[in-house]
C-alpha cells in the first residue's frame, strides 16, 4: 500500500517535472535569429537617438550647468 503511493506520487513528480523541462525546452529552441535581429536593431536605434540627444543637449549643458559647476570648482580649489 505505502510502496503504491510512494510510486504513483514518484511518477507525479516525473510528469510534473517533465511538462517543466519540456517549456522550458521549447523556449530555447523557438528562439530565432529574427529575435536577435531585432533585440540588435533596437539597442542600436536607443544609441543612435541618445547620440543625437546628447549632441543637441550639450550646447546647453555646457553653458547653463557645467560652467557653473566649473566655476565652483575653480573657487573651492583656488587658495591651492
């Protein structure tokens, strides 16, 4: 009797763990290049955008926040 539920919960176990494995099975194996494709083409429009982004913030950058950063500096620093 205990022998027969210790199988049959055995055998649960096996199936339970076989439906995980063959997700997880599947998953890698549906992927193809097209995903990848589009992952790189993503990643490259974020960086081309933040680029230009960049060159069309750094004129303000420059003149509204980091001169007075610069010259903060130059103060703290100028008794050396």
């Amino acid at each position: 009797m205990l022998k027969q539920i210790f199988y049959k919960l055995r055998e649960f176990i096996k199936k339970i763990l076989n439906r995980i494995l063959n997700k997880i099975r599947n998953k890698f194996i549906n992927k193809s290049a097209e995903t990848y494709v589009n992952s790189g083409v993503k990643i490259l429009i974020a960086v081309v955008i933040g680029a230009l982004l960049l060159g069309l913030l750094s004129p303000l950058l420059e003149n509204e926040i980091m001169l007075p950063v610069k010259e903060g500096f130059e103060e703290a620093f100028d008794h050396y």
